[in-house]
C-alpha cells in the first residue's frame, strides 16, 4: 500500500460517507455555539429583576490593601514637657531672707527651723501670729529641671519661696510680727511645687519679684544655708500693671512701678534675654478671679 494515497483517490462511496461524517459535524458546531449563546444570555440576566433571582452572580473583589495604621504617641508626660531650658543665675537673696543667713531685730532670723514652714499656702503666718495676708490670689507652678540632662525633672528637691505683701513689706522684717508669705515644698515626680500665695507689691527701686532657693533634699532644707541655688522672679509687665491699677488693695505700687525698668534692676538688668524669659512666669486669669502663673527653674546638677 502506498502511504501517499489521499481520501480523494478512495471512491464515490467512500466520498459520500465523507461528506455526511462533515455534515453531522457542522450540525453539532452550531448546536454547541447555540448552547453557549443561551448560557451567556442567561448569565447576563434579561434586565428584569426576576431574571436575577436564579443567578447569582460571582464577583471577584478588588483587594484592598490593609491600612497602615498611624501609630498614635504615647502622651507626653509633664516630666518630659520641658524643652530649651536654661541655667537660672544666681541672684541676691536680699537683705530679708530669713534662712539664717542674716539677723532681724538683733538675732538670727531662720524660719527654715520652724515648725509649719513646710507648706503650700503660704498666705498665712504660723509663728505667733495667724494674720492672713491680702491680695489677689496667684497660684505658682515651678517646675526644677537639669539643664544638664536635658531639662529632665528634678524630684525629691525642696524650694523655699518668699517674698513682699501688697504694701512691700517683708514678714519677719519690716513686718516683724508677721511669717506670713514663706514657705517650703517639695519637688515632685515631674519636678513640680505648687504654692498659693498672693501677688506681690512694688515698692520703690525695685522690679516686682518673688525670691526663692534651692535645696537639694528637705533635710538640707529644714537645717538652712545649704541652698544650691539662690534666686529671683520677675512678676510680668502687663500682669503687674493690671493688678496695680487697684490702688484700694495696692496702695503705693502703680507709683512705684512706674518709676522702674527691668532692663535697669540691679537683679534682672544684667541678665540675657533668654533668662530673663525664664525667670518671668506665664500668668493666666484675672485679678477677680484670681491668676495660674507657672515657671521653669533650671539647675546645674
């Protein structure tokens, strides 16, 4: 047999059953192309809402991508709060001190020995008299950092702060029979003392101000003349000239203001402007309602 033979060359019937095996295929070609005709039409729905019941409809979902979630910082603790910091100066602690360091009336006045000087309102005296001392009302925040470690808090310090009452006078001093406007606290966790006190007076040569010293424990504290740092506030301009416009409650300080400047204390007037910044407390309220006032102090540990 040759294997080049070709089905043409086979005979008539053998062409016949060629063509009806070619018919049949045609035939079930578009049976089938029918077939998925319908299957696509049915897919698809006929637009009608009935036509929809008996398919459902498979859709492949978009991915989408999880969201990043923004981390949310933890709170910044008032310890931490601190920022730019600097060293306070060392300033006079003045000629009324009562922290041992000088006499009053012939003897040594040291109240850091007293029973009671550790205290956060210190509007009253303790001593022998129980006289509370006017004014409007200011409560101060210090917050003690180290300047070294970047203004990180100080705890387990104690401030003593003092200071003039509205007419200028100094307890233990000029107002000999009084102790009040002196008092102790103790540093917390954040470095913070809060004491409640009043605003201070003006009087004649000096910048309004409010002294204080530190110690490095209240033991040291409590046994006087171990200060680590000894010095001063300056009360801001705007907040003492509303406060002294009350001549009733502040006598003699809207006269005496006016004839001072900062920049030519005998405290202040040396210092850089950044200290000065720092040394001056922030103030919120009002002389009715009473004011907030918070500074920093900055130590060389």
């Amino acid at each position: 047999m040759n294997h080049d033979d070709h089905d043409h060359d086979l005979g008539l019937a053998h062409d016949l059953r060629v063509m009806e095996r070619m018919v049949q295929r045609r035939r079930a070609l578009r049976w089938f192309a029918g077939a998925g005709t319908l299957a696509l039409v049915a897919g698809c729905g006929s637009g009608s809402g009935d036509a929809e019941t008996d398919v459902t409809a498979t859709t492949t979902a978009t991915p989408t991508p999880s969201p990043t979630p923004t981390p949310t910082p933890s709170a910044t603790s008032t310890s931490s709060a601190t920022t730019g910091c600097v060293l306070n100066p060392t300033e006079t602690g003045g000629p009324y001190p009562a922290d041992g360091t000088n006499s009053a009336s012939g003897s040594t006045s040291n109240v850091l020995t007293a029973t009671g000087i550790v205290r956060s309102d210190i509007r009253a005296s303790f001593l022998s008299s129980s006289t509370v001392a006017t004014g409007v009302q200011v409560t101060l925040t210090l917050t003690l950092v180290d300047v070294n470690q970047s203004c990180a808090p100080l705890a387990g310090y104690a401030i003593y702060l003092w200071h003039c009452d509205r007419e200028g006078h100094y307890s233990l001093y000029t107002a000999a029979a009084e102790s009040y406007l002196r008092g102790v606290q103790v540093t917390d966790s954040n470095g913070q003392v809060t004491f409640t006190t009043i605003f201070p007076g003006c009087y004649d040569g000096r910048w309004p101000h409010i002294h204080f010293e530190v110690f490095s424990s209240l033991a040291n504290a409590l046994g006087g003349r171990y200060a680590t740092l000894t010095s001063q506030l300056a009360l801001p301009s705007s907040t003492c000239a509303t406060v002294y416009a009350d001549t009733t409650t502040y006598p003699s300080s809207a006269s005496n203001f006016a004839r001072v400047a900062l920049s030519s204390d005998n405290v202040f007037g040396d210092n850089t402007t950044q200290q000065n910044t720092q040394m001056t407390p922030t103030f919120t309220g009002t002389p009715t309602a009473g004011y907030a006032a918070t500074a920093v102090i900055g130590l060389a540990r």
